[in-house]
C-alpha cells in the first residue's frame, strides 16, 4: 500500500538540492551522489517529469536570500506540487 495517490502523481514532484557553502558543493561528493540519486527513486515512486531546484546550492541558510526556496514555495502554494523531496527536510524549514 502506497501513501502517494493518482492525485500526487498528476502534478509534478520537485527535489529541492542544497548546500550551505560553496566548498561543500566542491567537496562533499558522497551528498551529491545521494541527491542525484533521489532523481531515480522519485520515478520508482511514479514520476516521469521530475523538477529539480538547485538554485540554493552554496547559498547559507542564515539571512542569505534563497531564490530556490521561494520557487519552490511558490509551487506549492498554487498547488502544483505532488510531493517535494529532499535529503535534510530541516532545509526546507529555515525560511528567511
């Protein structure tokens, strides 16, 4: 038994990448392999037409304007997202 209904499958799922710094982006190889890796599990789960938002990559989450954050809260908020995914869901609740 799935939690993920026709009604989730009809809009389009977004993974939202991000890390705080840019030496991160450059270094931190086994996470970007990991959230790579999240692009294949969403179509397991059902999805073809996968979004990735990746404008936050080394961008702090303290007081740093994160344009990837506010696209994607734009998207949910008119409805049009099915589910979002990401690695560290406490990334997506730091909103400046």
């Amino acid at each position: 038994m799935s939690k993920i209904t026709a009604e989730h499958l009809c809009r389009s799922p977004i993974i939202y990448i991000r890390q705080s710094t840019t030496y991160q982006v450059a270094n931190n190889l086994e996470s970007q392999r990991r959230q790579d890796g999240l692009t294949e599990r969403t179509r397991q789960l059902g999805w073809d037409d996968v979004q990735i938002v990746d404008d936050d990559l080394g961008r702090s989450g303290a007081g740093t304007a994160r344009p990837g954050f506010g696209k994607l809260w734009a998207a949910m908020c008119e409805g049009r997202v099915g589910a979002v995914i990401s690695l560290e869901a406490s990334r997506l609740a730091r909103w400046p």
